[in-house]
C-alpha cells in the first residue's frame, strides 16, 4: 500500500461518480492565517533594521528603478497601445457626459477647441 505526504482523499468519487483531485493539505506558513502571517513577516522586518542590514531606498533609487520598470512595460507596445486605447475612451465618454450634462448635442458637442464654433 502506497502512502502520500499530501494530506485528503487525493482522486476520491463524489455523489455523482465524478473524480476530484483535492488540494494538498497546507503546511507551515501557508496555513496561518493572514494576520499571524503579518505579524511575522513584520518582526522580521524589524530585526533587520535593529541589526542594521535593511534596505532602505533614497528617492533616488526609487526613481531609477521606477524607471527601469516603466521602460521595461513600455517595450510591450501592444500594451501600451491598449492603455492609450482605454485613456481616449474614458476621455471620450467623460467629455460626453460634460456636454449633455451642459446641454449641447451635435458636432460641438465633443470639441476639443474649447468651445469654438465655426
């Protein structure tokens, strides 16, 4: 008879014949629940910073690598295009709702020339 670490009834039948494979059993860390996972991760944090081998970032830092990350997103042109797409939309819908919201219909209705007519 074989035994399994992963706790459950791995490939039991429910009620209606069907297999279901079920998870295994979380260990450790895993299975605290998010607030005693808190606790700890924050007395580690602590310890670091008494001891002095924290990583703290200078605005500096945090600027270059905001960067790196921006150029890094930015090569993924089409997403970049779908961003500008949603942006335009919104834009687009919100200078809608401004001019029914004022009362104009028609071609003035979205100008973006601030409300010049021809």
């Amino acid at each position: 008879m074989a035994t399994s670490k992963e706790g459950g009834n791995k490939g039991a039948a429910d009620a209606g014949g069907s297999v279901q494979k079920s998870q295994p059993a979380k260990r450790g860390f895993a299975a605290m629940d998010q607030n005693q996972q808190r606790q700890i991760a924050s007395k580690g944090g602590q310890a670091a910073h008494q001891k002095g081998t924290a990583h703290e970032f200078d605005s500096e830092e945090a600027r270059r690598a905001g960067q790196k990350g921006g150029e890094v997103v930015s090569r993924n042109r089409a997403h970049m295009a779908d961003i500008g797409r949603k942006g335009g939309e919104s834009r687009q819908s919100a200078n809608r709702a401004a001019a029914a919201a004022a009362g104009k219909t028609g071609p003035q209705a979205g100008n973006r020339q601030g409300g010049k007519e021809q």
